[in-house]
C-alpha cells in the first residue's frame, strides 16, 4: 500500500519544518488530533505516541498508533516508522521542497499492511490507506498549510 498526498504551502520552508516536525503542538493546530504524546527521546529519534480522529459523513472514528521519528533539517524531511497500532510497520516520510516563497509538501505512506491471513493486503490498499491514512494526512495537510500561511502573513493562526 502506498499513499501520497501533496500540498503546496504559501510560507517558507523553515517555518513549514518547524510546524511539520514539532509534532506535539499538533493537537493545538489540527483539530482532528486527539493528542501527541513524546514517550522517549532518544539519541537519533524520538517516541512519539500519536492518536486522531477519521471524521466521517456521521460520526468519527478514533486512531492511534507509536511511531519512532526521525527530524532532519538539513534534509528538510520528518520520518516516521510506525512501531504499535494497526499500523505498525508503516514508513512514512515528509519531503519539503523549497519552491520560491512557497513550499511543496508530500507526505508518503508506504505499508505491506497488517499481518492478518488473507485479508490483510487487501484491508490496507482499500480501506486503511485510502480511508484512514489519506483521509487523516490530508486533513493534516490542510491544518498545517493553514497554520504556516497565516504566520506567513503575520497573523495568528487559529485551530
């Protein structure tokens, strides 16, 4: 399973970095995240417990997962490995590309899904991917463009 969303931010790339890689202000910026927790920092990495809501037509639906976070700057990239949760096993790596005043954000998911007999492939490349994992990087996204275009612009940015 592989999912890519992409956005273009109207802010520049070290204030797009330092939003995408303080990941424990994400609940302040991102509606949709029920809360980021360190649990470990590490000489190279960090633990970072994470949980969100999947809002849906009626309702939402509540995730959490563990990942191991690596920050480099110099790479202008946030990667993740998903270590607990349905998810585990999952890479996902933030790529930042300066472009002008603005910056290009991805955010890409790749998993072989999880380890249940039979359906476990099939689980990931039609429902996990498409309805979890895009539908919470891409609200994602659209929290942390919002949040950087508005510092951008000099005013205060709101949840």
């Amino acid at each position: 399973m592989k999912t890519v969303d992409e956005r273009r931010m109207r802010a520049p790339a070290d204030l797009v970095f330092k939003a995408v890689s303080e990941v424990e202000r994400w609940p302040e910026l991102l509606p949709h995240y029920r809360w980021v927790r360190i649990l470990e920092r590490r000489p190279h990495s960090v633990l970072v417990e994470m949980a969100a809501w999947r809002p849906f037509p009626v309702g939402k639906y509540p995730t959490w997962w563990v990942s191991e976070m690596w920050v480099k700057p110099a790479d202008l990239e946030v990667r993740y490995r998903h270590i607990r949760g349905v998810t585990k096993g999952m890479d996902v790596v933030w790529r930042l590309v300066p472009s002008g005043e603005s910056t290009d954000v991805s955010i890409i998911h790749e998993w072989d899904g999880p380890r249940w007999p039979v359906i476990g492939r099939t689980a990931a490349e039609l429902v996990i991917g498409p309805v979890f994992v895009h539908g919470i990087a891409s609200r994602t996204l659209a929290g942390i463009a919002r949040h950087v275009e508005q510092a951008a612009m000099g005013t205060a940015a709101t949840p």
